[in-house]
C-alpha cells in the first residue's frame, strides 16, 4: 500500500487521482478538519466518477508531527510520497515552518526506516537550489549557499532534503523532485491560481525577474516514474520552461484577452512598499501582503536545466501553452 501526506495540497490531491487511475491502493494522511471535498474538485477535472474513485482511498487522520498518529499510519505501507508542507515566505513564521518541513520530515525518514519502506518520494521545491552565476542554468549540481539571502521557506526545505540524505545514508532508497512554480488547480484554491487571477485582472505592470515553471500533471507524472524505476538517492528538478514574468503574464493576457503588461515594476518601490507593509504589521497588527522575500524573487532571473530527469527517463514536459489554456479553462476565468 502506499502512503501520500498532503493529500489535500496541489501536489497531493492530481497524485491521489493518478495512482488511484492505475489501480494503486493508496492511504493518504489529512489534518483535523481538513476539507475532503476540495479534493473531489480536483477529481472532477478528470473523470466524471469522482466519488467511486475517491471512496478507493483510505483516510487517515495524523499530522506529520504527530508521532504516535502517524506510526499508525505506516502500518503496512510499502512506498510513500511525501508531499506535505507549510510554504510561506514570512520571517515571523520560521519556528512552524522548521517544526512542519524540517522535523516533520525527520519523522517521516525516521518511520520509513522503521518500518523498511521500499521507497520515498519527498516532494521539495527549487528554492533549496544554489543561484547560478553569470546567469547559467542551475542544475542538481549547484550547491546551496547559506550565505544568500535565502527565505525561512528555502531554509526549512533544505533542512528536510537534509533528512532524507540522511535517511539514505541509514539505507533508506529515496528521490527528490525539485519543482519550479507548480501550474495547476488547487483544492484550495492557492498556488499558482494567484498567478491566473493576476492575469485575468490585465494588470499593467510586470517584475524583471524570470523563473521556472512546470505543470503539476508533469510533476506528478515525474515522481510515480522515479518511484517505478531503479532509480534511487537521486534528486531531479522538475521545470518545464523559464519564462520571464512578462512573458508568462503576456501569454495569460492573450488567454484572457487582456492587454500585455507595459510597465516595468520598480525594485526600489516594491522594496519602499515592502518596507511600509512590515511598519503597518508592526504598529498596527495589519496581516503582511509584500515579504521582501517574495520582493527579491520578482527580481530574480534564476533559470533551471532539468535535462536530467529528460535523459534518465527520457521525460517530456507539457509545453507552458498547453498548460496555461487548460488551467485557465479550469479556472473558469477564461474567455468563450
């Protein structure tokens, strides 16, 4: 049986359907009063029986930091697929995202070893990658630099790859994929839906940053391939393209039938803004909207080669056109 945390997230709800497609028996670990039903929305993107498919799994209620709830959940797994996580990008956050990324992966190596899993498959981001110099591609091979100004969510993904090189160092076989931004539909409606609203509101301006992207069929396809194969105690990263923030949003104003964006953000006035919002926070208890964090990565031009997973599996990713007209058709913003 296979065990998959974060069964509600982007990542977790596509996987469930498609391990589900091939007939795996699946358990799949939710939080207390997490919302079931947000997964069947994504179910509904695929098939029309949806709840024949979803009664196939098996629920189990525990928290990657609960250790007694989560060993009942090991009981007779073979392979997991660990795709929980807490992301955001807020400094005051940084002791929750350590206790969930880091020691909550901790706890899943530690129970995977316990219990002779045959397999992982941690679910971690290009965020723990090094940036590259002179603006060459960043691969598998470009070292984490402690002294970047790196974000408490970067830092807390590293500390969890951390573990299951750990792990694998004790005997445990394991794979780490390395997604850029995931385009997809949420159960919950974040993620990169942020982005599809963006352009659906033809907003003017545009970041000079550039980033990777990938489809979350692709990355979901990518790690049932990695857990199949031979392949182990690898990581692979997992984008299909690089755009440039303009262009990215560009092609979702067309979809839209927006005008492109013109107008090039300033830097400096995003970092002025951010500065502003963190005073508000501070006098006024108003919720954070600017993380200078999110800030520099506007700014940033970081470019991935993920000709690795394309060599060892002979992978093909879904073109970035295909993927932003089917996400926009599902987020039923697009235009007839």
């Amino acid at each position: 049986m296979i065990l998959v945390t974060g069964g509600t997230g982007l990542v977790g709800s596509h996987l469930l359907y498609f391990l589900l497609k091939k007939n795996e028996r699946v358990r799949a670990i939710q939080r207390k009063n997490s919302e079931l039903n947000s997964v069947k929305k994504v179910f509904a993107l695929y098939t029309s029986e949806v709840d024949s498919l979803f009664n196939k799994i098996e629920w189990v209620e525990a928290n990657i930091t609960d250790i007694p709830a989560l060993t009942l959940a090991f009981e007779n797994i073979t392979k997991v697929y660990h795709c929980a996580a807490f992301i955001t990008f807020h400094p005051s956050k940084y002791r929750v995202l350590k206790k969930v990324n880091e020691e909550g992966t901790a706890n899943i190596v530690n129970l995977c070893l316990a219990n002779s899993i045959e397999k992982l498959c941690y679910v971690s981001s290009v965020a723990t990658l090094g940036s590259s110099l002179k603006s060459k591609l960043i691969s598998e091979k470009t070292d984490w630099n402690p002294d970047e100004k790196n974000s408490v969510y970067a830092i807390t993904k590293y500390g969890a790859e951390m573990e299951v090189w750990r792990g694998t160092q004790e005997g445990l076989d394991a794979v780490i994929v390395n997604p850029g931004v995931i385009l997809g539909t949420s159960p919950d409606g974040g993620g990169s839906n942020v982005i599809i609203s963006l352009g659906a509101s033809g907003i003017p301006f545009y970041p000079s940053g550039a980033m990777g992207i990938v489809d979350v069929q692709d990355v979901v396809k990518a790690m049932i391939l990695l857990m199949e194969s031979e392949t182990k105690n690898q990581q692979f990263i997992l984008v299909g393209e690089n755009v440039t923030y303009k262009e990215l949003l560009s092609e979702l104003a067309k979809l839209f039938r927006k005008k492109p964006p013109k107008k090039k953000l300033s830097k400096s006035v995003m970092i002025f803004l951010s500065g502003i919002d963190w005073l508000s926070n501070k006098l006024f208890g108003t919720k954070r909207k600017i993380i200078k964090a999110t800030v520099r990565s506007m700014f940033t031009t970081s470019l991935y080669d993920a000709s690795k997973i394309k060599n060892e599996l002979g992978f093909q990713f879904i073109s970035t056109e295909k993927t932003l007209e089917r996400v926009v058709k599902e987020s039923g913003k697009g235009s007839n």
